[in-house]
C-alpha cells in the first residue's frame, strides 16, 4: 500500500482551522496505543482480526526493521507481542531485505489459529527490489504460543493475503510483487499445502492488493486485472474466469471495479454464510453485494449505495463483515479542515443503503505520549486533529475494521498506530424513528466560551427550559434555547452568585447561592427574587436536592479544609444541619423513592448513601461506590433511580446503578464537566455544564431525569389520557366489545406500545384502532405531540370522526404547514365546544370547524409507518 506520511504534519496536529465543517453526529471511541516499538513510523495496514479466544491479532510495520504480530485483549485492555516474525524465520535482515510488513487481512482457521504473512517494505535509493528475499506465510497457534511458518512461495514477493480451509489441509495464497505499484504488478495466486509445505500456482492475477475469499462451497475467489474474478473450485480442482456485472450492467460504471493498467485496491469480505460477497474499491464511496450462490459466468453484483453520502472524494481501506452479518466500513472523506475525516459506515443484509453512524470521536485523547521528554512533539504522531469545538479525531486514513462477537467495532488508526474501540451502543445498527435520538453521544449545545469560567446549575423547568448561571458574569442566570442561543434571565441581586439550581412542582426556582449563604427563590413569571432561607455558618451552599414532599437538601463544601457538611431546608424556610465531619460535599441527590439522600465528595471521590428518615433528616450513611482518580461536581438521578455524576478532570458523566454498578461513562468533549440535569421536552435530555471550553454540551439518554419528572405539574382540572407507563385506559373495540389493556404495555397484536413516556403504534398489516375506555361528553381542551417516521400516516379519534396525524410528505393539510417539523415532535391541539372542534398543529390551523358527536371516546390510528404519541392530555373546559 502507499506509504503515508506524516513528517510535515507534526506540527499541525493541534492546529485550529476555521470552523466551517459541520458535523451532525459524531461517534465516541476510546484509543489503545499499539507497542510503539512494533510501529515507529506509526503505520500499520488491513491486518486485524478476532480470534476465537475474544482476543484481537494485529500485524504491524517497522520500515527497514521487522514486524510483529500484536495480542490486544479487549477485556484488560492490554498488548503484548505474540510473535516476532524475524525470531521465528532465523533470520534478521535489515533494510529493504527485512520483512518490514504484516499487509494480510488476518484470518482465523477453524482450529483457532491465526493465518498471516510477512510482505516487504520500501527501498531507499541504494536498494533494489532483489534485496528483498520474499515473504513467508505464518501461523500462529494462540493457545500453544507457537508459530509455523512457511517458506518464500514467490521468489522476491511478499504475503498479500492468505486465507486458510483446514477442512481441506490448504490455505490460499496472493503474493504481490509491489511495483509501487504497476502496471506490471504481479500477484500469484496459489494453495499451500498446510502439511507438506508444498505450492501449486494456479494464476498471476496481476491485480494488486487483492483478498482471497472463500463461499459456502469451498471455492476460492480471487481479483484480476480488468475486473474479472477467477474462482478455484476445490472439487473439481479448476480455476473458471467470471464476468461481473452491478445491477445488470457492465462494472465500468465504477471505474475503480475495472481500472488498467495500473489496477485498484479492492476490499473484499464474505458473509458468516459464505453466499454473499461484499466489495468497497479503495476510492469509491459505494458497497457492492455480489451472490455467490449464482450460476453461470457472472457474477451478479448489486449496488447497496454510497457509504457517505455527499462526500467529494473518500478513501476507504477498512471493511469486514461481523459475526451476525452486518458490514462494518470505515472510511474517510474529504473535509474543509483539510483531513481525511473518519466516518463508521455500517450495513445490515435487507436495508435499503448502507448507515452512516457518523465521524469518530477520540474520547480519550491524552492516550499516548505526544510529546517527548525534551518537550518537542514525537516524530510520526501527528495523526490526531482537534477541531474547533475540542473533539478529538483522527487525521489520516484509516486501514483494518474489524466487528467482535461482543459487539464492539475496532478500527486501526495510524500516527501513532492506535487500536480505536466503539462500543456496540456508540453504533447500534437498529433502526430508529429519529437519527438525533442516538443515546449518551454528547454534542455542545452553546459555542464555546460562551460563559463564563463559572457556568455551573443547569436545572430545567416543567416544560423543559434550561437555566444556567454565570453567563456573562458571575451573578447572572441564564436562559438556553433548545438550539443554544443564551440570554440573560435575571441578575442576582447585592453580591449573590449562584450555583446549584432546582425547580419544584410549583414552577418556583431555587438557588444555592453560595456567597452570601442563602438559598434564593426565584419566580420565573415575575422574576420576583427573595431569601428562601439564610444560614451565616454554612461554608457556601453549593447543589440542591429536592424529596417528593418538597423538602431541599443542600451540600456544603469547605474547600481549603477538604471537608463539608450537608443541610435540610423545609418547606417553610428553615434550615436544619442533618451532617458534618463529612468530605468535600459536592453533587446531591434524592431518590425517586424519596428514601435515600445520595452525596459525592469530590477530593475523596465517595459517593454515599443516606436514608431519609420520616422527619427528613439524615440516618447512617453507606459507602455506594469509591473512585481512584478524578474529581466529582454535579449528580443527578433518573427516574429508574440510577445516577449521572460528572468526573471533574475525566471530561466524563459515569452511570451508576442505585447499588453502585458503574453502567456507562459518557465522554463530555472536555475534561472539566461541572455540573448536570435533565430536560427537553421528554426530560430524556442531559446537559451538562463543562468549565474547560465554558459551554453547555448535551447528550440523549433512555430514562427521564428525576428532577425534571418532579418538576412537572398538570394545569387543575388536566387528566392523562396516557400515563407514560402502559396502556391503562385504552383498548380495542369491536362492535359492543371491549378488549382492555389496563396495565399492559403492549397491545395484543403488538401495534401499540407504551415505552419511556411515548406511545408507540408499530408498523403492520392493515387498519388498527386504539380507544379510550371513558367517553367525553363536556366541552374540553385535547393537547398531544406527535412524532411520524417519514411517510408515516396515523389518525386521531375526537368522539369518532378523524383528524388526519400524518407525515407532511403523503397529503392533506400537513403538506401545507410551515411550522410542521419532519421527523420531530409536534404539539395538537382540540378544543371541543358543543359539537365543533377548533384543531390545529403548531398553532397553525388544521380544521376550524371539525363536526362531531355530542360525546364518543378518544381513539388513535396504526395506518403506515411508526408514529409516536406523549402528552396526551385533556382539560374540561368550563
């Protein structure tokens, strides 16, 4: 393969450009360092694969030097060379006459041992193509910790692929003569006998840097020059010469399938069956499928679409296919920053087009030594780019995927030679209603030092409004809009400044201000700020807590003495000491039992558990969970009770179960998160104050916060229709029949859903109906937001008669509306006077005269598509 280089770039790998690339999604990975020594230019190639033991073997490159075959095990995280290819052939030459390269895709037997090759590197000017002795296929037995090796198939060619059928004693063999490459390259393709050691050529394919496949009936495949394919077949012991074709047509409709003279690299990767093939010429920004089970003298190809799309030039040298079938690709792109922008492309066997899941996200991004002792950047380390909003992300191509069993996505980065691992969550390829609904992948929601170093308290109201403090100085409160635009709220009055904010039922606002010792309450309608309570001996209030009843809890840290304390303040205002002699008490929390007061100590890195007594103070608190290293701040519960604590210095919010099971650790995109609470219109939106970039950054999780449930209050005289929970009150009706679901979450047919505070009506055959159990014969007001798939057709039922809830794109009066948000939630509203219905959707008039019954139930329609319904609301009107 091409050599990448990275000398002039060393300089460069902090730089900031302007920031003109915009990035709708990016997916987090967290970087392992390959043994710098096995790679010290920082290169590697295709070679990686999962043994049957869980563990991954990675091939290295040392120009000049040797290479290594590398063990990274996934659950100790940790490396080791398992095979040092000069060791084990008895020789060490140097120069062009090393075995510079591990260039095989690797492959595993059925016995569990690894297939790879050794291949040349490059020669300086003194060198000539000679030197270089040829390379020698190895397998590696992982549980021996043996190696056999073979010798030189082709005389001065290296290892390009080799891929083993021990059911049949051979192993399959492409060499590749590496002209730089041609025209006249030359690549043979040949079987090894895995017992005697003895070659048979079958054909030089000419094609360079191609991968031998097998299908489900043995035969081997192999790429030629001018885009034919030659197959072996075993049973019959000949070599046939096939034709392909892309959705009927030639190949030339991608040059890259059929280029001459010089040829072009083509990743190619079977199905666990054997019966598909999948192919991504190297710079082509397409998959193709090819069936293997075909008769004939072609091969039937298909176009599955572009893996980027948009992209104006890719690079794409990374595909394979997982243990469950789906092809992982990792490619890049061309961007306005002037890297190779690296996007994880997945399909799955029946999707219409591959899925972008996004561009990657280095996590943790101090993984390695940049920088030498003499304080200069490391030579061949320049592969890593930070954009202007502080995302770490990879600069250069990227060369080996590879899906394990367990879920994960590896992808092999170079500058340094980096391990980058996605956890399964990060790139789900299950299907979902709405692409910006990917859970616990953080983005900034404000730009950049848009607060200032204070920005601490985020709290969200009953309709889901975020406040935070200290936006333009300390003593403010601000107000964020779901698309970041911030304005200042109110001022705090005298030298009062915020830090922990809470609401309660009432809408009221409560703040621990931390200078003058009070907790401030604050009324949004009026802005109207008073003392709640004052207290001249605590230390400085610093987060808010808030029981079921009412009752707040504040923390008390005193920094200079690494100590603190923890206060009750009831409902009236008065404030109680419930604990002292404590750590640095920072993030508090309640349960949603309103049973136990959760509290973390930020120097000591406890998080205790306290349970609340009936007059709310304080019992013998028990140790939940203790962390080695890093800071707490902020903490929050959802409403399953599991809690989010920011990692001060970690640039992380860890998920912990009420037993203190880490769950999850969410990268934040910077290493300072301060503070953390919930909101959005579901309460599924976390944000979290960060004080390195002095932002606010947002990420999507599967459960409401606590806090915000508790902040919600329904107007007097509201009633849920749907609770958020299950089906309770609804059910199918035919004729005078009524078939209920009270208590259930599903339907019986499966066509409704209640899941996380939405309703759901599921795709399937034919008309379904979802009634009420109560009828409504007064006049009222009926709200519910509504999210359609594309395409997707619904109905809502008022006292019988239809109102159209439909995506814009079929018909009727959505196609006409111009607040109406496609793929979004958005909000209907009824108001039922006599027999007249006012109905309208954004505000925007649906029906002004919809007829109805003097009295019927309220129903809801599964047509085509998903649609999902929350909030369903209805208001007697007096």
């Amino acid at each position: 393969m091409t050599p990448i280089v990275f000398s002039a770039l060393v300089a460069l790998a902090t730089a900031a450009p302007p920031p003109t690339e915009k990035i709708d999604h990016w997916v987090p990975a967290t970087a392992h360092a390959i043994p710098k020594e096995t790679a010290p230019e920082g290169e590697g190639y295709f070679s990686i694969i999962e043994g049957r033991n869980g563990k991954l073997y990675i091939g290295t490159h040392a120009n000049g030097v040797n290479s290594w075959l590398v063990e990274f095990d996934p659950k100790t995280k940790q490396m080791k060379v398992v095979v040092d290819c000069h060791k084990v052939i008895g020789k060490d030459l140097k120069g062009f006459g090393s075995q510079a390269k591990i260039h095989t895709r690797n492959n595993v037997g059925a016995s569990g041992k690894i297939y790879f090759g050794t291949k040349q590197g490059y020669p300086d000017k003194s060198e000539k193509r000679e030197d270089y002795p040829g390379g020698y296929p190895m397998v590696y037995d992982p549980k021996t910790g043996e190696t056999k090796v073979y010798d030189i198939p082709v005389k001065y060619h290296g290892i390009n692929s080799i891929t083993p059928d021990e059911s049949r004693g051979v192993a399959y063999i492409s060499t590749c003569s590496d002209g730089r490459p041609g025209p006249g390259e030359s690549s043979v393709f040949l079987i090894l006998d895995l017992k005697t050691g003895k070659y048979r050529e079958l054909i030089d394919t000419k094609h360079i840097y191609g991968f031998i496949v097998l299908d489900h009936l043995g035969r081997a495949y192999h790429p030629l020059l001018g885009g034919e394919i030659a197959r072996y077949d075993p049973k019959t012991d000949k070599l046939d010469t096939l034709k392909q074709t892309i959705d009927g047509k030639e190949p030339k409709i991608d040059p890259n399938l059929v280029e001459q003279p010089r040829g072009h690299p083509i990743n190619w990767d079977t199905s666990p069956d054997g019966k598909t093939l999948y192919c991504v010429p190297m710079s082509s920004n397409h998959l193709y499928a090819y069936d293997l089970t075909a008769v004939g003298d072609a091969l039937p190809g298909r176009d599955l679409g572009a893996l980027v799309q948009g992209a104006k030039g890719t690079d794409c040298r990374a595909m394979c296919v997982g243990p469950k079938g789906n092809v992982w690709v990792s490619v890049t792109r061309s961007s306005a920053w002037g890297i190779n922008l690296h996007h994880v492309v997945s399909y799955t066997p029946g999707d219409k087009a591959p899925k972008d899941h996004g561009s990657v996200a280095i996590k943790n991004p101090d993984y390695t030594a940049f920088v030498g002792k003499d304080g200069k950047p490391l030579p061949y380390h320049a592969g890593t780019f930070k954009t202007p909003e502080g995302v770490t992300t990879s600069r250069h191509v990227t060369l080996g995927v590879c899906q394990t069993k367990a879920g994960s996505v590896y992808v092999l980065m170079l500058g340094p030679y980096t391990v980058l691992e996605i956890a399964p969550d990060a790139v789900s390829t299950a299907n979902k209603s709405e692409s910006k609904d990917e859970l616990f992948v953080a983005k900034p929601l404000t730009e950049k030092n848009s607060f200032t170093p204070g920005i601490e308290g985020p709290a969200c109201d009953a309709a889901g409004n975020l406040f935070v403090v200290n936006l333009k100085k300390n003593g403010d409160i601000a107000r964020v809009t779901p698309d970041g635009k911030t304005e200042v709220f109110v001022e705090l009055p005298n030298k009062s400044v915020g830090n922990g904010i809470v609401f309660d039922k009432n809408g009221s606002m409560f703040v621990a201000d931390y200078t003058e010792h009070n907790i401030l309450k604050i009324d949004p309608k009026t802005k109207k700020i008073e003392v709640f309570a004052h207290e001249p001996t605590m230390n400085q209030p610093n987060d808010l807590a808030i029981a079921p009843d009412g009752t707040l809890y504040a923390s008390d840290p005193n920094w200079g003495k690494s100590t603190g304390q923890l206060w009750k303040i009831s409902t009236d205002g008065k404030v109680t000491k419930v604990a002292s002699d404590m750590g640095t008490t920072n993030g508090i929390e309640v349960s949603p039992d309103g049973k136990w007061l959760y509290v973390n100590e930020s120097a000591q890195r406890n998080v205790w558990a306290f349970p609340i007594k009936a007059d709310r103070n304080l019992g013998e608190k028990k140790l939940l969970k203790k962390f080695d290293d890093h800071g707490f701040d902020g903490m929050r519960c959802d409403t399953a009770g599991n809690l989010y604590i920011t990692r001060y210095g970690a640039g992380t919010v860890v998920k912990l179960s009420p037993e203190g099971k880490i769950l999850k650790e969410i990268d934040v995109l910077g290493k300072k998160p301060s503070n953390i609470c919930f909101g959005g219109p579901d309460g599924r939106t976390a944000y979290v104050t960060e004080v390195e970039f002095n932002r606010v950054v947002q990420f999507r999780v599967d459960t409401p916060g606590l806090a915000w449930e508790r902040a919600q209050k329904l107007e007097p005289g509201t009633i849920e229709l749907f609770n958020g929970k299950d089906l309770t009150g609804w059910g199918y009706k035919s004729g005078d029949k009524f078939e209920s679901f009270d208590g259930k979450t599903e339907a019986s047919d499966k066509r409704y859903t209640a899941k996380d505070g939405v309703l759901i009506v599921n795709p399937g055959k034919g008309l379904q109906q979802l009634w009420t159990s109560a009828k409504f014969p007064k006049d009222f007001e009926l709200r519910l937001e509504f999210r359609a798939a594309v395409n997707a057709d619904s109905g809502l039922f008022v006292r019988g008669p239809q109102l159209q809830v439909r995506d814009y794109f079929v018909a009727g009066p959505y196609k006409d509306l111009k607040k109406y948000k496609p793929q979004d939630w958005n909000e209907i509203v009824v108001i039922v006077k006599g027999e007249v219905a006012y109905c309208t959707c954004n505000g925007e008039v649906l029906e002004a005269k919809f007829k109805l019954p003097a009295t019927g139930p309220i129903g809801l329609e599964a047509d085509r598509g998903q649609m999902e319904y929350r909030k369903i609301r209805l208001k007697e009107l007096k």
